[in-house]
C-alpha cells in the first residue's frame, strides 16, 4: 500500500513539474469532446480526452503490475 501511495505521489509530482508543456498538447480540445456555449451558459464534456487517458493509465497500470 505504501509502495502504491509513493508511486502516485511522485505521478502527481512529474505531472506538475511537466505542467507547461502537458497543457500545449491538444487533450481538452480532441474531436469528439463536446463543447456548447451559450450567451449565459457553457457545457463541456470531454469524451474523447476521458477514454484516450483511460487508456493511458491502463497501459501504465498494467505495465506495472507485469
């Protein structure tokens, strides 16, 4: 259980270290992400992002525990 928490808090750690240039790729603005606004209102359901990280963190997940 350590071992798992120590993994994931490093993930996190790399993830905010590598922020500026993990937020030029294109995730958030992938075809088939549902994007509607309004005057009033914005409504954003990222489909397409949510499975290509899905994924991504089963690959990961599953090369881990080979």
């Amino acid at each position: 259980m350590s071992r798992t928490l120590i993994i994931i808090g490093l993930c996190i750690v790399a993830i905010g270290l590598f922020w500026p240039w993990l937020s030029r790729l294109p995730f958030g603005q992938l075809p088939g992400d549902i994007a509607i606004r309004r005057e009033n209102v914005s409504f954003y359901f990222p489909i397409t992002t949510m499975i290509l990280l899905s994924l991504l963190v089963s690959a990961i997940l599953w090369l881990l525990n080979r």
